[in-house]
C-alpha cells in the first residue's frame, strides 16, 4: 500500500510537471502565431483526446512525459512528408530564430518558475524545524554504521564543515559536503580537536544507499523516562515496579554515566538477565534503584528524548528570498554532481530513473512533501532539459544560438540526423537508469 501512494504522487506530479512544460511551449508558440498540432501529456497509445480549435488536446497511456507539436519543427514526430513542403507562415521553421528560441525556453522557464513559487510558498506557509548546532557541539553525535566508517566515534562533537561554521544538524549530512574536494569535519573528542576527513567515494555511497542519512550521524540524545498507557506493559515493567517515574532522567548505570540513548542501551546489556543500580534525577534529588535487567536487556520503559527542536517563521519578503536561493541550490548541487560524474570522480551508477524517484516521496501522503519533492522535480526538470542534447529542449536552444551568433541556420538533413541521435543518447540513458533503479532495488 505504501507503494501504491508513492507511485500515485510520481503520477501526480509527473502530470503536474509536464503538463506545465509542455504548456509553456505551446502557450509562447501560439503567442508568436504558430499552429500547435497536438499537446498531449503522456506517451501512446492515447487514452482519449479532443479537439479545440486547431489543437487536439490528449493523455497518452504511459505517464512518463508528455509532447506537443508545433507545425514546421523538427522534433521525435520525424514529419518528414511536412517538412518537405515549402514553410507556411504558421510554421515554427518561419519565424525569426529569437521566436523559436523563446518557444524552446518556454518549458523550462515555467518548470524553473513553478519550482520557485512552490518552494515560496512552503517557506511561508511551513516555515523549517531544525536541531541547532549548538546541541550538537555540547553533546555530540551518535555514529552510526556509515559514520563509524567515516571514522566517526559516539559522543564527536562537530565544531566545523570544511573549516566554516554551521547553523544546524541538517547541514552535518548536506550532499554538497561530499562534493567538495578534501572535505572534512573538525571535532573534539575527549578534549582534543580531531579532523576527519571525508573518504573518497562518499558521494557515491550516499547516493547508492537509501538509509544513508538515517545511518549516518545523529544527534546524541539525552532521554527522559516515559511509559506507555497500556496496563498490560506496565504490569511487566521492572522500572516502574521499583518506583522509577515518568519523566525521570538516568544518570548512571552503576558507575558509569548513561545520560544518552547510545550510552544507557549500551551499558545495561552488559547486566542482562541480572540486576542493576540505576542512579535517576528528580527533580533535585538524586537517587538510586536496583532493577531486574530482562535477559534482551530492557528494563520496561520508553526513551522520551529531549533533542530541542528550533523552528524559522518568515515573513513574506524573507520567504521569497529563501525560497528562490533553496530551489536554485537544488540545482546547482546536481549540476556540481553532474560535473563529477563527467570528471570521473562519481559513478554514472548514482543516476536514477523514475524508480529511484518514488522513493523521494513519503510513504503515507503529505501534501508539504509532496509539494517540496514536486518542487525539486520541477527544477531537474529544467535542468535536465537545458543540456545540449538533441531531442532535448536544450538541443534545439543550441543549433539556434548557432543560427542566431553565425546568422547561418543548419540544414534540415542534419537536424533530422541530429534529431536521431539525440533519441538514440536519451533511450540508451533511460534503459541505463532503469537498470541502475532496478540494481539498487536488489541492493546490487
């Protein structure tokens, strides 16, 4: 079921993204009097279509894109028999080259101005929640199994990302840490100022393991005692048997401080099956308890944590300012990536496909989320479409800057032929990314 919900908000916001892509062509087509044949959002056969004035409108049976069709265009219709006519002033091959460009760009200036209005418009009305760094830099962190391999140890305090301060937890785990050369974090263990430099291949394994976050670093957490209200539990609970109380926080297991999660589960299992002296803070007052240990070392009660949550409120103005800044930096940390693959220090294996993309939306339906994942959706998009690619909007933003700088236009033949290989490049990458997602399902 949790899948369905995940597939049915790619649906959605596929249909969302593309149908305003395409718009965007048709609309600057038909505002420079050109003929749109077709728009349609969705791959064939086609589901049901009409007609309105000299547009057919449609939704195609595979909902992984959509097209429209302007008359005189070279594009994956191949109309050859069309465009061996002379042109028609409707026609795209008409106009001027700065009107055809524009007809080019309209899909990706509207993905890029829906990421950013979505992305306003969340900062607004959400706001942020954020762990402070100052938590982290008086109580440490929690290295978990990709952090023990980072070198990371339990209890780390991170004063410092590549020499520069930091506001919040969230940016301990920001994927553009990774795409700096010789990254690194400086913490203090045990008194001492300790750099650990990020390993090579990090960006990879983050991209590669889904759970990475989750299994990265996490904040220490200190705990109060809490229970459930089910009589049944507290009937078994050897904590609350011998009289300690909600809200109660543990200091020590015998002599040994157990003030965090990490340290408290750790300790007790060295007394399963046996008895412990538990030292907890009331209020004031210290005291100590002696508690039956269960042999899978739980003493019957729940780990209320006390990590401080701080949360920005923006007004309308500060808003469209973070909201602008976060929907370009999606960008620009994918182009960085990009650019690492090219280079050679990131496999191409980091690629995903609309497989890899279902698990950017949550398992149960929030329409904040789905709206932020939209919103990153949206400005990849328009990244994506804007690389010199023939097939690709950004293709044909090319051969004009050409037409338009050399004020020589190329030759139908060869962007029929550049119109082919630019199909064969996006299949073969497809088929590629589909294999990627579906090794990755396999944990290959």
């Amino acid at each position: 079921m949790e899948t369905l919900v995940q597939v049915a908000q790619l649906l959605l916001a596929l249909s969302i993204l593309v149908g305003i892509h395409e718009g965007g062509h048709m609309v600057a087509a038909k505002m420079f009097g050109m003929k749109v044949e077709k728009f349609f959002i969705g791959f064939p056969p086609t589901l049901f279509s009409f007609k309105k004035g000299e547009t057919e409108y449609g939704l195609g049976a595979i909902p992984l894109g959509g097209f429209v069709k302007i008359s005189g265009m070279i594009d994956e219709s191949m109309d050859k028999e069309q465009m061996a006519q002379p042109p028609q002033p409707w026609e795209f091959r008409s106009k001027p080259a700065w009107q055809r460009l524009i007809v080019m760009l309209g899909g990706i200036i509207v993905n890029v101005v829906a990421g950013v209005i979505a992305m306003i418009i969340l900062t607004y009305n959400v706001g942020d929640e954020y762990i402070p760094s100052s938590y982290v830099k008086e109580n440490g962190v929690q290295a978990l199994r990709f952090g023990e391999q980072f070198g990371f140890q339990n209890g780390d305090k991170i004063l410092n990302i590549n020499g520069e301060d930091y506001e919040r937890f969230s940016d301990v785990t920001d994927p553009a840490i990774f795409l700096d050369s010789d990254a690194y974090y400086t913490v203090e263990r045990n008194g001492q100022q300790v750099k650990i430099t990020v390993p090579d291949g990090a960006l990879d394994l983050m991209s590669k393991e889904k759970t990475f976050k989750q299994e990265f670093l996490y904040p220490r957490a200190k705990f109060q005692v809490a229970y459930p209200e089910d009589p049944e539990y507290l009937a078994t609970s050897n904590a609350k048997k011998v009289g300690i109380f909600d809200g109660d926080i543990i200091t020590k297991v015998g002599d040994t401080p157990a003030g965090y999660t990490d340290q408290f589960k750790s300790i007790l299992g060295a007394y399963a099956g046996g008895i412990a002296s538990i030292e907890v803070l009331r209020g004031n007052e210290t005291l100590t308890f002696e508690v039956p240990v269960n042999k899978d070392t739980t003493i019957g009660f729940l780990m209320a944590s006390q990590i401080p949550v701080e949360r920005n409120e923006y007004s309308f103005g500060e808003a469209t300012a973070k909201g602008t800044a976060d929907a370009f930096n999606l960008v620009i940390v994918n182009a960085r990536a990009m650019g690492k693959m090219f280079s050679g220090d990131l496999s191409a294996r980091s690629l995903s496909g609309p497989i890899g993309i279902v698990n950017l939306f949550p398992k149960a339906w929030d329409w904040n989320q789905f709206w932020y994942t939209t919103a990153f959706i949206s400005m990849i998009l328009a990244f994506m479409n804007l690389l010199p690619i023939p097939a690709l909007d950004g293709g044909h933003v090319m051969f004009l800057l050409y037409e338009m700088i050399s004020g020589k236009a190329p030759s139908d033949k060869f962007l029929e032929n550049a119109q082919k290989v630019g199909m064969i490049i996006l299949l073969a990458l497809m088929v590629f990314v589909f294999g990627n997602d579906i090794l990755k399902l396999f944990g290959i």
